[in-house]
C-alpha cells in the first residue's frame, strides 16, 4: 500500500494509442463532360504533379458516369521539368519551365486528349508549357508538340 491508500497494480494493455488518419490531398484533374474539359475533384498520393497525373490516366479505368475521358488506351510513364536545369562544365544550362510528359499506347491522341494532359499538368503554376511525348516499346519516341491550356481550350 502507498502513502495515498492506492494499491498499486501492475501496467494493462488497454489498445493501441490514438493515431490520427490524415485523407490524402484532394487536387484537381480535367476530365471530359459533352465534349468539354470539366474540372474534377480526386485524390492524389501527395502534392507533386506525377501525383495529379497518376490520378488523371487511373481515372480512365473507373466507370466515370456522366463523364469521359479522351486518355483511354494510354499509360502514363513519367515526367521530366526543366525548372530546376542541371550544370554541366560550370555553366548553369538556361531556366525554363516547360514539363515533358511521357505517355505510350496507340490510337490517336486527340486534342482534347492533349489537353487534358496539359490542363491538368499547367495547374501547377511553374509550367509554361508541356511537351508530350509518346514512347512505345521497339518505335522511336514521337513528340505531341508543346502545349499550353488555353490554346487547347
């Protein structure tokens, strides 16, 4: 017995500490709705723009309802900016902003199909433009052109 008059007991297990669950983040992917780029809520794994576009080409694969996407067909590989250019002889290579996307899959990628490629990319507002490129396996890479949002809107 203690000075307090509670008797001591030995250390219980009551459960697991409380954690918390944080959602994943929530951004924004342009789908299609009669023919028009929608703005779309979805989940994405964190913050980074190969997150959004992750989300953008996975969306092809759900029923979307009373939405469309032009990406069916098509893989999303990988992306490259060039914001943060790389130094080579201790020369500081010139800063731009443009994103190159990789995609593959055959048929062909229609404009609105670009643009929800580059709408959804350009949300991040340190890409001036976006390249797209096509890489499918035993073909060379073929270039989609450089684009921006509004002139594929």
């Amino acid at each position: 017995m203690t000075g307090c008059g509670i008797l001591p007991t030995d250390v219980q297990d009551r459960g697991s500490a409380p954690t918390v669950r944080i959602p994943p983040p929530t951004k924004t992917i342009f789908l299609l709705r009669n023919g028009k780029l929608m703005r779309e809520p979805a989940d994405v794994e964190d913050d980074t723009v190969d997150s959004v576009l992750t989300a953008l080409f996975d969306a092809s694969a759900h029923p979307l309802g009373d939405r469309d996407t032009a990406l069916r067909g098509f893989t999303y590989l990988r992306t490259r900016n060039s914001i943060n250019p790389p130094q080579r002889d201790e020369i500081q290579l010139p800063r731009t902003s443009t994103l190159t996307v990789y995609i593959s899959g055959d048929g062909t990628l229609t404009k609105l199909g670009m643009a929800q490629i580059v709408c959804t990319a350009q949300q991040d507002a340190a890409f001036e433009v976006v390249k797209i490129v096509r890489e499918n396996e035993g073909r060379p890479p073929k270039d989609e052109g450089r684009h921006t949002c509004p002139e594929l809107n």
